[in-house]
C-alpha cells in the first residue's frame, strides 16, 4: 500500500507519496472518497443496466428468457473474474487504466443494444452461422462487458486506497456498499424508468454516455496529477470520441430503429408503438396488403390467414351453452369477433393484460374493421389484467365457455399459462357442461410441446380433444424460435378442446351469416383430430409452475 511521508494535518489533502508519477490530490481526504465511492456507485448501476440491457435483448430476441438470462449472467460473471485477475497487472497504472477500461465499457455497454438488435434485423433469415448471430453477439458482449466490469474492481481499490490508506477489510466494505447500492439503483431504474421512457436501444446509449463521463471525470478531475501531459490529453480525446460516437448513436436511434423494423417486418409498417407491456407493431391494412399484428416481435396474426386460426379455435368450443363467454388474451378483437357471431351470447369477458393492444384495436380503422368493431358491442368488456392473477379471483362456475387465445406455450414469458395450475383454475370458473379451448401451439413443428398441453389439461381433471388445422400462411414465424424465413415457419395451429366432461366431437352450428367462403365444420374437426393423432407422443408429464416442461 502507499505509505505517506508524513502525516497530513486534519482534513488537508494528502501529500506526495513515496511513488513516482503519484501526485497530490486536489482535495480533501474525505472529499476525494467520496467522489470515488460516488464514481463506484454511478459504475455498479451501469454496469447492471448493461447487463439487463443484454437479458432484455436476449429474451426478446429469442423468447426462452430463463436460458438466455442464465447464458448472459453465467458468461458475464465468469467474465468479471477473469477482468479481474487481468486487471492486477495494471495496479501501478491505476489511474490510466480505470480511465481507458471507463472509456471502453462506455462505448461496449452503450452500443451492444443497437449492435445485436441490427444483427437480428438485417442477417436473421440468412441461414447458416449468421442465424445465430444474435445469440453468438449476445455471449460476446457479456464477455467483453464481464471482463472490463471486473477489471474496475482491483483498480478502484488501489485507487482508493490512494487517497487514504486504511486495512483492506474496510476498504473493501466501502467499496461493496457502494457497489452493491448503486447496482441496486442501476436495477430498479432499468425497468421502470429507461426501458418505459427510452426503449431498450436509446437507454443503453444514455448509460454508456454516463459511464464515460463519471469515469472520465474522476480519472481527470481527481487523479490527474498521476498522468503525463500526454496521458490526460490522450484520455481527454478518447473520452471525447466516446461521447461523439454515442451521441451521434442517439441522434440516431430513431432513423435506425426505424430501418430495422423495415428490414424485420418490410416496408409497409404503419404502427410501431411500447405500451410499458410490450412492442406493438401493425403492419399493412393499406392498398390491398393483409393487415399483421407483431407483439415483441412475433407475429400475432396475419390477415392473410387469421380467419381459419380465430374460426377453428372458437367454432368447436361453441357448441352447447354458449350465454357466458370468457376470452384469456386476444385483445387485438378477433376472438371476439368469432364469439359474437353465436346468437346465443349474452356476455363476454375479455382479459387483455395489454391496455395498449385493446386501445389499438379499438382506434386503427384497418384493425377495427378486420374485428368487426368487436369492441362497439354492449356485451363485451374489457378487463385489463394477466390471466393467471385474474382466475385466481373469479367467480366459480361463471362461464360456459372459456377461450385461451395465448401466446406461444414455447415462450418463456407464457409458460404459466399453460402450466396445470393454470388449466386448474380456467376449470373452476367452468359452469356445469362448460367448454374449454386452448392455443396449444404448431404441431408438425413441435409435436412435444402440443402433446406436453394436452397432458397438463388432462392432468387438471379435463377430458380433451386435441386437433390440428393446417393453412398457415408462409410467413414470419410465431413461435419462440424467432426464425423470420418463411420455410422454417410453422404451418398448421394446434388446439386442445376440453370439458369435464368428455367434448363433443363436433363444432356448432355454423353461425350466419359469414362475411367470408370459409367456416369450420364437424368434418373439418373429424380431420382436424386424425391430423393431431397422427403425432401423438403418449406419456409425457405435465407441465407445472415449479417444473415447466415446455423447454424439454
């Protein structure tokens, strides 16, 4: 440790130390660890910004967010380790190098979200080594960001440890507290105040932009004096270029994140929006293009072929009493549609966690058109709320229909809605001889993961009838694979019908009159299911909320 050569009176800045190029500090004792804890602060909640920055990216860009989120973590913490190992020979240089390792880690964290984000946009169809390029960037700025997080550590230490030296249980104390609070702050500032405000791309600019300044400010402002000449104005320049380089990024960011959607969804976007629950982006409606609907950047439907899905998930469900119907997502109003085309409805409850998405729904005229104003109808409401929270507060047996219109049970994000406990509560709000359909995911593609469905409706009490329907247009893929060429896509809908007691195999009436040629028919069910048995795997458990199955 640095000894002085004598002792500094109370409160006056430190002398020269024994060490050459280690100059007197500009402040106070107290003042000068202050500032460095400070910079420790500002540094700890960048750095887990970057990091949840990457988990974000990843979950979005792939849909399994317990795998990715343990992929950048596991990497990044391996990565500090090794940062901090390396980071020992530079303990002489301290100064210089907690200056450049700022400088690098700014520009890293700052530009990883546009780096991997144009990666996915402008090389996810190519096939080959590139079709993993997201996830292959994704490992490699948790790499990078890792090792030059680590690396503060050692250099810190020796820096504040500079200013006064002290046993190294307490400087290490010190230097946590402040570690672990700004990391607090970094935390809970990423989700509910960038990510709603910024959106994922310009909140990691505006980090990165902090993380150089707080760097470069301590390195310059308070140890400038162990610097040459040359080396403060070397690191005035790169800190200097950083900045540039990141504010150019946020002026930017727009122009780019607009070119990207192109790039992912073509050029006819008409709608890109964040509601503060997900990216909504509406593509189409215009001039005789099909209307798309994107949440987080999976297809949610496709005008080109929505009326086969909506018609085979509702129809078959509708048979017998019909008065009360429950809707588990579908805000975009299609569902719906179908539901009231049954004279029999009386009432329809819609649970949309997405304000957002109804709000659309309501308001786009290509939209509302494509829904039949399904929202204008005095029998349906609106419930904004997550599906799971929602059934465990309803009323027991107060509908005779229920239909889960839900994303991909391949997705991470939507594994508890298709977990038994689950199907155990839409089986408590079912009244006697009431139906329940579920969106069971493709079946061709992925026969496991329709099979692992039907086992947890059964394992709930439910009789089942699963089926298949094929007709899926060639399109951007809607599972969580994230695959956008149109040959990898999914080509048929699975759906599991179900009831306490053993379904109907047949739809109901065909409800009239149709606006379109096609309707679902009891033949249609009867191929429907030959079709789904014709893939049946037998014996698979059940999915649950402790024990997901859904990525076996």
């Amino acid at each position: 440790m640095i000894e002085p050569h004598a002792p500094a009176p109370p409160g006056a800045p430190p002398s020269r130390s024994g060490h050459s190029g280690q100059a007197r500090l500009p402040v106070r004792t107290g003042t000068g660890r202050f500032l460095v804890l400070a910079c420790v602060f500002v540094c700890a909640a960048c750095g887990l910004v970057y990091e949840l920055e990457l988990v974000a990216l990843a979950s979005y860009l792939t849909g399994d967010s317990v795998t990715q989120a343990s992929v950048v973590v596991s990497v990044m913490v391996f990565a500090m380790g090794i940062g901090s190992l390396v980071a020992k020979r530079l303990r002489r240089l301290a100064a210089a190098g907690f200056g450049a390792i700022e400088a690098a880690l700014a520009l890293t964290g700052g530009c990883s979200a546009m780096a991997v984000y144009a990666v996915f946009a402008w090389t996810g169809d190519w096939g080959g080594l590139w079709a993993d390029g997201p996830r292959h960037l994704l490992v490699a700025f948790s790499l990078a960001i890792g090792l030059l997080i680590g690396a503060e550590v050692p250099l810190l230490m020796e820096l504040i440890q500079r200013i006064r030296r002290q046993d190294a249980g307490g400087a290490v104390a010190d230097l946590f507290a402040a570690d672990y609070v700004g990391a607090l702050v970094g935390g809970l500032a990423f989700p509910f105040l960038l990510l709603p405000w910024l959106g994922q791309l310009s909140s990691a600019v505006l980090t990165g932009a902090v993380n150089a300044v707080a760097g470069g400010a301590l390195v310059l402002g308070l140890f400038r004096g162990d610097l040459s000449r040359r080396a403060r104005w070397l690191l005035l320049l790169v800190n200097a270029v950083v900045l540039g380089l990141l504010a150019t990024a946020a002026v930017l960011v727009h122009d780019f994140e607009r070119a990207a959607r192109q790039a992912l969804y073509g050029e006819d976007v008409r709608v890109a929006l964040h509601t503060g629950v997900q990216e909504v982006v509406l593509t189409g409606g215009a001039q005789g293009r099909p209307l798309g609907l994107f949440l987080d950047g999976r297809l949610r439907f496709s005008g080109r072929d929505e009326r086969r899905y909506h018609e085979a998930l509702v129809h078959p469900a509708m048979n017998g009493p019909q008065a009360r119907v429950l809707v588990l997502g579908g805000g975009e109003g299609l569902t719906a549609r179908e539901v009231l085309r049954h004279p029999g409805v009386r009432r329809v409850d819609v649970v949309e966690p997405d304000a957002g998405v109804v709000r659309l729904a309501r308001t786009d005229p290509a939209l509302s058109a494509l829904n039949d104003h399904a929202y204008d109808d005095p029998r349906v409401r609106v419930l904004t709320a997550d599906a799971f929270d929602w059934l465990r507060k309803a009323r027991p047996a107060a509908y005779d229909v229920v239909v889960a219109d839900l994303p991909d049970p391949g997705i991470t994000a939507s594994t508890k809605l298709y977990s038994q406990e689950f199907y155990g509560l839409a089986r408590k709000v079912l009244a006697d001889g009431g139906r329940l359909v579920v969106h069971a995911g493709p079946v061709t593609s992925r026969p496991r993961v329709f099979w692992t469905v039907d086992a947890t409706v059964r394992a709930a009490g439910l009789h089942t009838t699963p089926y298949c329907v094929d007709g899926r247009a060639p399109s951007f893929a809607a599972g969580p694979d994230r695959t956008s060429g149109a040959s990898r896509g999914p080509r048929d809908w699975g759906f599991v019908l179900a009831s306490a007691t053993a379904p109907a195999p047949a739809p109901a009436p065909a409800p009239a009159p149709l606006t379109h040629t096609g309707r679902f028919t009891a033949a249609d069910l009867m191929a429907a299911e030959r079709r789904a048995d014709a893939t049946r795997i037998d014996g698979l458990p059940p999915s649950t909320l402790v024990h997901p199955r859904y990525g076996d």
